[in-house]
C-alpha cells in the first residue's frame, strides 16, 4: 500500500504537467525565464573565468596576481549589470529615437579599427578607448539590431512588398559585414550573418530571398576560408586531415577534448584542472566551456546548456505573445545572437564545428561582448516587463512582497511582548 501510494496517478500527472504549462503561459514567465538565466550564466562565467584563468593570469601580468583578468571581468560585470538595468528601463520609443546615432557610431569605430585597432589572435578588431580595449564589432550587433527593427516597423505596412523588406536592411547590413571582414574577424562576421538572415525572417521576407542570400554568403565564407591559410588549416584539422602540433590549428581543439575527457562523469573538482596550466590556449576565453566539463563533469556542461535552453524559450514565449514587429524582431536577433554564438561555441568545443574564434556568451572572459550582451538581454527585459498582464503582475507581486516584509517587524514585536509577559522557568520556586 505504501508503495502503491507513492505512485503518482496519471490524473495526478496531468495536472502537474498542466501547472507547468499555466505557469508558462503566465505573462511574467518570459521575464523571469531570461532574467533568472542570465543572472545565474554571468555568475558561472565569474567562477569559472576566475578558476580557468588563475595560472595564466599569474604567467602574464605584472602584477604577480592569479585574480587580474577575474577583476577585470568582474569590473565588465559590475558596468554590464546597471547598463542592462537601465536598458530594461528605457521605452521603446526612445531606442528607435537612438537607432541612427547608435548606427552612425558603431560604424564610425569600426573604420577606426582599420587605421588605429590592434590585432589579436590575428583579427585586427579591437581598438583603445580612454586606456580601455574595446570590441566596436560587439556593439555593432546591436546597433544594427535596433536600428533594422526601428526601420521595419515604421514601413510594417509596405513589408508585403520585397523591395521593402530588403532595401536599406540588407545594404547597410553589408557595408558593416565588409567592415567586419576587412579586420578579418570571419567568427563574428558570421553571426551577424546569422542575425541579418533572423531579421529578415521575422519581416516576413520570402524563402526564396533565404535562398539566394544563403548561397551567397556560403560562397563568400567559402572563398574568406580558401584564401587564409590558417582558416584553411582549421578546416582540414576539424574534418580529421591534420595532426596535433604546437602551432595552434589542431592543439586547441585536441587539448579542448583532452579537458572534457579527464572530466568524465562529475569532473575533477573546481579549480582543480590540469589543461589551464599552459595546455590549452583561451582557456578563460574560447574554451571555457572545456574548462567547465573538465572540473565540473557532465552536470555543470548540462547545466550551462539548460540555463541556454532557458534563455531560448524565455525569448521564443516573448516573440510569440508580442504584437509589436519592433520587439519581435530585436528579440530574434538577440536570441540568435546568444543562444546561436553558444551553440557555436559549444560544437567547436565538442569537435562538431571548426574553431572560429567566437567566445561563450556571458561566461567567456572578455569586457566589451559581456557588457553589449548584457544590455542586449536588458532591452529584451524591458520588453518582457511591458507585454500584456505582465506590469500588472509585477506591481501586485512587489506589493505582496513589501506587506509580507512588513509583518516581520509586528511579529517579532508581538512576540517580544509576549516573552517579557511570560513568568520565567523560576518564578513560581
């Protein structure tokens, strides 16, 4: 009996799958889906940048410090937090207000990466600002977002028409592609590409436009490739026709599965791993995500991929419950700008897709992608925290909270009274 009772019944089954389904469908589950997943991504990537990072950091700064590139990343943290706070608080009206400087700016850094930026790793894509090394392509994403969103939705009612669903998203679209690509920065070019392609997809651009653009820029990667022998030999590595070496092309991505291997099922502890200690290259950066399975085992690489998962259907419930193209369409971009960079991140960590050179959205050291991604997610926080039912919900729970916090100090004054009114243990000796 005691086992039979147990077993949930199917009835009982039901209802809970039901529950969760309602709470889904709650017009507050966007919000807390993408703010509760990005929150928890950005302390993971604190912890892990910190152990990943230690020895290296130790090796190369000045300072003789294993926290130096933590600090920093915490510094970008604790800038990126308010930034998406205040992006959550901004209306929308002001954010298309923004759209053309926002534009205007991001293109200008980028041509100033052409005669002032700096190389790393052999992009030249970074560039100094008041002593601060920045990333201008990390805001182009999101300029460009705002901006083809802001232009969509003012011609909403001429998008039946093709001309107007590709002129001026699709030129403007490439003169910043070209100026990506001229600092050779094939990685981030890509998911632009990718965000471009979700732009015109929610305009309601037809299939055969995705067929004509996606030949073409296979093509234009295809010959980006051929033409770099580096990106040639990351190829050949990854499709199994090169050897390991010291030169970097096959090292990174061998020593990548070395780290998940040793980690096995539960990882060999935190802080505890062997191929941060100068075997494997961007290990608080581009192989972070080694680092995470090689210390914290199976569960902390599932956990990083549900908390992605979470933060894809916080944004897929937004675009489905919003009315406005403007949301809709800044919304998909930023979803395939953080879950597609991680799902591109992750396959080349796991062997699946060659080395790119693109980080692990909000967990990957790196100040100007953590900073742009987290005011990328706050617009999106702000979008959740308007949709219908969902201010009215916020208001009731924060007074539900406030009332609550406001009964613990009339409790524990009535139980105060009520223990200087009671006789102590001796008063009837």
């Amino acid at each position: 009996m005691a086992v039979g009772a147990a077993v949930a019944s199917p009835a009982d089954q039901a209802r809970r799958h039901n529950s969760w389904l309602t709470r889904l469908e709650s017009p507050l589950a966007p919000y807390y889906l993408i703010l509760g997943a990005m929150i928890a991504l950005v302390v993971i990537g604190l912890v892990m940048v910190l152990s990943s990072s230690s020895v290296e950091s130790l090796r190369v700064t000045n300072m003789h410090s294993s926290y130096s590139y933590f600090i920093k990343q915490a510094m970008f943290a604790g800038l990126g937090i308010p930034l998406a706070w205040l992006a959550s608080r901004l209306p929308v009206r002001f954010w298309q207000a923004a759209s053309w400087p926002l534009l205007a700016i991001s293109a200008g850094l980028l041509l100033l990466v052409l005669f002032v930026g700096h190389s790393v790793n052999g992009n030249q894509n970074w560039i100094a600002i008041g002593g601060v090394t920045v990333q201008p392509s990390e805001a182009a994403k999101l300029a460009f977002l705002v901006w083809a969103a802001t232009v969509l939705a003012r011609k909403e009612q001429l998008l039946l028409t093709l001309s107007h669903v590709l002129v001026p998203v699709v030129p403007v679209a490439g003169a910043l592609l070209a100026l990506v690509l001229a600092g050779r920065d094939l990685g981030t070019a890509m998911i632009m590409m990718v965000i471009v392609f979700g732009v015109l997809f929610l305009a309601g651009a037809p299939l055969r436009v995705f067929g004509a653009t996606g030949a073409s820029a296979v093509l234009l990667v295809g010959v980006l490739v051929v033409t770099s022998p580096n990106r040639m030999g990351r190829i050949t590595n990854w499709l199994g026709m090169g050897t390991a070496d010291n030169s970097g092309l096959n090292w990174q991505p061998l020593h990548g599965s070395y780290a998940l291997a040793t980690g096995g099922w539960w990882g060999v502890g935190l802080g505890a791993s062997k191929e941060k200690w100068f075997w494997l290259p961007e290990a608080h950066n581009d192989f972070i995500f080694a680092i995470i399975g090689e210390e914290l085992g199976l569960p902390g690489t599932l956990a990083v991929l549900s908390l992605f998962a979470l933060l894809g259907i916080g944004m897929l419930r937004l675009i489905a419950i919003s009315e406005d193209l403007f949301v809709r369409v800044v919304t998909g971009g930023v979803l395939l700008w953080v879950v597609g960079q991680a799902i591109v991140n992750i396959g080349a960590v796991l062997g699946m897709l060659p080395v790119i050179g693109v980080p692990l959205p909000l967990v990957s050291s790196g100040g100007s992608a953590l900073v742009m991604t987290l005011i990328a997610l706050g617009l999106v926080l702000g979008f959740a925290r308007r949709v219908p039912g969902a201010p009215e919900a916020l208001t009731a729970r924060s007074g539900a909270v406030r009332r609550s916090l406001a009964v613990l100090p009339r409790r524990a004054g009535a139980a105060a009274t009520r223990h200087r009114g009671a006789p102590g243990r001796g008063a009837g000796r």
